[in-house]
C-alpha cells in the first residue's frame, strides 16, 4: 500500500499546496477536483507544470471531466486511477466509458450498486465516509460492507473523524463525524478499526492541511497500522 499527500480542493488552500511540492522535493501526489469549478482545471494544469513533479497517481474527478482530460492527466502524468462519485448522485455529463477500468465509484451519498460498480473499475473506499455512516448505524453502512467483502478497492481516501464533534450536511440532512481537516493525528485513530485486506494499493489523503503536515500524517498512519 502507498499513501500519498495530495493536492484538495475543498477551500482555495490548493494552490499554497502545489507551492509546497518543489519546497519538499515531492514527486508524486494525488489530486482531488472535486470541487474544483471545470474552468479552474487549466490553472491547475499550468501550476503543476512549474513544479518538479513528476507523477499524479489517483486523481479524483468529478461529473463535469471530459474524455480529453482523463487523457491528458494519463499521458502527462501516468495516472493510474481515478474515482467519481455514483451517477446515481451525480451523471456524468460525458462518456467516460472508455476509461472505465481506470474509474472506481466511492461510497459517498448513495450506497454503492453492485450493478454499477461492474459498469466501472471497482471500488474506491473512502475510509471516513464509511466510518461516518458507521457511527450513524445507517443501512448503506451494512450494504457498503458487504460489497467491500466482495471487491477489493481499487483506491481509497482517508480523512478524519471526530468522536466528539458533528457538523451537518445539508445534502444528507444529517450530522455527520467525517472531516476534511484534523486536529491532532489521533483523529485519525478509527483506521485501526479495518483490517489491512480493506486497504488498496493507492490511497491518498483527503485533507486540507498542508503538504508538510500531510507528510506527517502519513508516517503516522503507517505507523498506526504497522507498516
């Protein structure tokens, strides 16, 4: 398994993190477009290119990618991945079905589909989503588990949870434990509670704290799960 730092774009801290990558002498990130406004990408692209990177492994797109962008995100910068949330969720505005085996769906608002998930690459587990919907003893918990018995991820994120703290999402109408940023690296503790055999081989994490101090969390989680 390797876990990767990577450039989010939840807040507008993205472009500080892609100063960070020539500072640390990073060769390799992750990129979550998300939510990143499609007329955005190409500064993405433009600052990336002013780096010293050299590859983009797991990339998370969103409904609006175009064929042509998978393309060039794989022929630019070998990537190997890419996750999208179900179209149940959000349809894909284009054909992506020629990348299909490159594309896995995350558990994110609707449980996963075995129907779909066979339409696609995989799985992409998201570590928090899954641990959010525990917490709140949902149905889509015990269907997602069920179906990551069934396939092995193909990628994965991880963001923190918080036992103490909720914050509520409008679109779930729910109040939730999943973050994007933490407070202390023990925020992170709830990965303990998955065996290795869940984790995919590329996993990125999905949180807005700088590059410098995503480092640090990723020797802190291969410690935690003895890697």
């Amino acid at each position: 398994m390797q876990i990767f730092p990577s450039i989010t774009t939840i807040t507008r801290k993205w472009r500080e993190q892609i100063k960070e990558i020539n500072k640390l002498g990073l060769s390799e990130v992750c990129v979550f477009l998300s939510n990143l406004d499609v007329d955005k990408h190409a500064e993405i692209f433009t600052l990336l290119e002013k780096t010293k990177l050299k590859t983009v492994p797991f990339i998370h797109i969103n409904n609006k990618t175009t064929p042509d962008e998978l393309k060039f995100w794989i022929k630019r910068w070998g990537t190997q991945v890419f996750n999208i949330h179900s179209e149940r969720q959000y349809p894909n505005e284009y054909n992506l079905t020629a990348y299909k085996d490159k594309i896995y769906i995350e558990n994110a608002k609707e449980p996963w589909d075995e129907d779909e998930i066979q339409r696609w690459g995989g799985i992409c587990l998201d570590f928090a989503h899954m641990e959010g919907d525990k917490m709140l003893k949902l149905p889509k918990y015990y269907t997602n588990w069920k179906i990551l018995k069934k396939y092995h991820p193909g990628c994965g994120h991880i963001g923190a949870i918080y036992s103490d703290q909720t914050w509520f999402d409008e679109e779930r109408n729910q109040r939730r434990n999943d973050y994007h940023v933490i407070r202390t690296c023990h925020d992170l503790d709830y990965l303990k509670n998955y065996p290795l055999e869940v984790f995919p081989e590329i996993v990125a994490i999905e949180l807005e704290e700088p590059l410098a101090k995503q480092l640090e969390i990723k020797l802190y989680i291969e410690k935690l799960l003895g890697l």
